[in-house]
C-alpha cells in the first residue's frame, strides 16, 4: 500500500489533493492544525479506511517531532509538503514586517526541511518522493514586476532545500521537487484565480506519480512544464 503524508491537507489544494489519493487507494496520513475542525476531511473518513488525521503546525518542532514518532516504522512513499502561507499582501520596498517574514519562513521553508529531517527513515524505507508546494513566485528568472518580498524569498529558499535534497537523499532511491501548483482559486489564490483545485491537484498528481529520476531536483508547473530556477 502506498503511504502519502500531506501536509495542509484541511482546504484548498491539500485537500484536493488527498481525495486523489485516497480515490487511488492510497494510505493518506492527512495533516492539519486543528483535525478536531477538519470538516472535509472527517467527511472523507466516513468513506475511505485508509484515512488518517494528524494534527500538525508544521512551524512547531514539537508537533514535527510528535508525527515522526507516530509515523517512526512505517515506509513513507509520498510527502507532499503542501501546508503554506502567502502573509500579508502588497508588501513593498520599505514594508517588510519582520515577524510575518519569520512566519513565513517556518511554515514554508524551515517547517518542510524539519519534516523530512523526521520522516527520512521511513522516507528512505518508502524510495518516497518528496514534493514540495513551491511557487513561480520563488523564481528569479520568472520575477519581472518585483515587489512581494517575503513570499518570493521565502519559496526561493525552499526551492534551494529541494534541491539539496534531492541530491542528498538521491542514494537512497528518494527524490524530490519543487511543484508550481497554478493559479489556484483557494483563500490563498482568490477567486480571480485560473483554475480551480481539482485541476491543480489533478496535474500535480501527474507531474509527481510521473517523476524520473532524471527529474528530481526539479522545478515543474502543475503541467510538466519546467520552470526556470
Ligand atoms: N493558490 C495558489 O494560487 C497558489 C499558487 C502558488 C503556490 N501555492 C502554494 O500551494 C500551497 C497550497 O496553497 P493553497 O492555495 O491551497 O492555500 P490555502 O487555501 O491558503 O491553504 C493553506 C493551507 O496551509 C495550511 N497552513 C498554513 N499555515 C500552517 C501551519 N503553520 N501549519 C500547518 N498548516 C498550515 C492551512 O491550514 P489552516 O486551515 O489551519 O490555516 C491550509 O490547510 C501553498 O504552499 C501555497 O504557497 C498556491
């Protein structure tokens, strides 16, 4: 059976993502801060057995610690990092709240890597594929109207953790990238968004059940489409 770990996994494209899965047949440890208000997913436990809730703030070392041990033995095939956080919109040049920044940090950037660093037994028992819920935003190539400090720096530097550990974890058969989920019309992408989630999940699925060696390390649109670092 094969074992994904979402992070996020309450709305928006995480949930979307774990109905795929589970509609796979897979075992999904679907994780969230607050399981207890979990509605969607406690819908979908009604009718998949092999969906299980974790409570987890992927910014606190505690609750990291606490799943790694909850999870310590099983194969971990997929863990897809997908829990995020935009922070304060319009931030420019000359308004750049340190606190928020910090936050942001945690939850995108410092909060994935801990994950790992807590699952790479089972990571590594699993071959799993690490993927990463990255943005074009986080690409310099693609930065052509500036601004938006803190979410493009803070999805760079988890761009630069994919990429080591896809190097790092590459000989022990694990992979990992650096997924651009679209537009999405979720809290995050608002309602002006391009596509909604289930196609973003339905192209991300792809991209990651897809995945090549030769393409881990990688960073691809929900399409396939490779996006410039
Ligand atoms: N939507 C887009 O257009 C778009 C575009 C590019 C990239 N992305 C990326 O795609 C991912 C999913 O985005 P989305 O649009 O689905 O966002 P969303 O609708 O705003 O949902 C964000 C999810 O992250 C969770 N989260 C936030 N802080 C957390 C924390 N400290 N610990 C654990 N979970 C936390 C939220 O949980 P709560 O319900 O508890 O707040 C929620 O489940 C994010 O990484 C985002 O940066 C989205």
């Amino acid at each position: 059976m094969t074992q994904v770990v979402i992070t996020g996994a309450n709305r928006g494209i995480g949930l979307a993502l774990t109905q795929l899965y589970l509609d796979a047949d897979c075992d999904v440890a679907a994780c969230c801060r607050h399981p207890e208000e979990a509605n969607a997913l406690h819908a979908l436990m009604d009718k998949h057995e092999g969906l299980e809730l974790f409570e987890l703030d992927v910014s606190s070392s505690d609750a990291i610690a606490s799943l790694g041990e909850a999870l310590k033995g099983r194969p971990i095939h997929r863990l897809i990092n997908n829990a995020g956080y935009y922070g304060p919109k319009g931030v420019s040049l000359g308004n750049s709240p340190e606190d928020e920044w910090q936050a942001m940090f945690s939850i995108n950037c410092i909060g994935p890597l801990k994950l790992v660093e807590s699952l790479t037994e089972g990571l590594c028992q699993g071959q799993g594929i690490i993927a990463n819920l990255s943005s074009k935003m986080g690409s310099m190539a693609d930065n052509s109207s500036g601004g938006a400090y803190l979410y493009r720096s803070v999805k760079a530097a988890q761009n630069a953790v994919t990429k080591s550990l896809a190097i790092d974890l590459a000989p022990y058969g694990v992979k990992a990238v650096a997924l651009h989920p679209g537009w999405v019309k979720t809290a995050m992408g608002g309602p002006n968004a391009l596509i909604d989630t289930q196609t973003s999940a339905a192209g991300l699925y792809r991209v990651i059940e897809g995945l090549t060696s030769a393409q881990s390390g990688g960073f691809f649109d929900y399409q396939g489409n490779i996006i410039p670092w």
